[in-house]
C-alpha cells in the first residue's frame, strides 16, 4: 500500500497513529516525524522550476 495513503487515512482520522504505523512496519516515533513529511503529503505540490539567476 502507498505510504501517503496510510498518512492519509490516519490524517482523516480512519486509523489510529498505532495502526498507522503497523501497516508502515514503523514504530510510533518514526512515524510521528513522517507524518510530518511535507514529501508524504496525500496531495503532493508539483515541482518548482528553478530559475536561472542570469535571467
């Protein structure tokens, strides 16, 4: 199963923390900081473009 799916379900409140990490085979401290992983978002950003800075 998709890690950002399982963040997902514990952010809507569909599973516990515990459970969350169960399903990830993490344990609840690891998986408290990737709950906080803007990268695991359900609903990632797309990437930036960098700009040159000579323009």
């Amino acid at each position: 199963m998709d890690k950002r799916k399982v963040i997902a379900a514990y952010r809507s409140g569909t599973i516990t923390v515990l459970e969350c990490a169960q399903i990830l085979g993490l344990d609840v401290g690891h998986m408290r900081g990737l709950i906080n992983d803007p990268r695991l978002s359900a609903d990632p950003q797309p990437p930036r473009n960098p700009q040159s800075a000579g323009g």
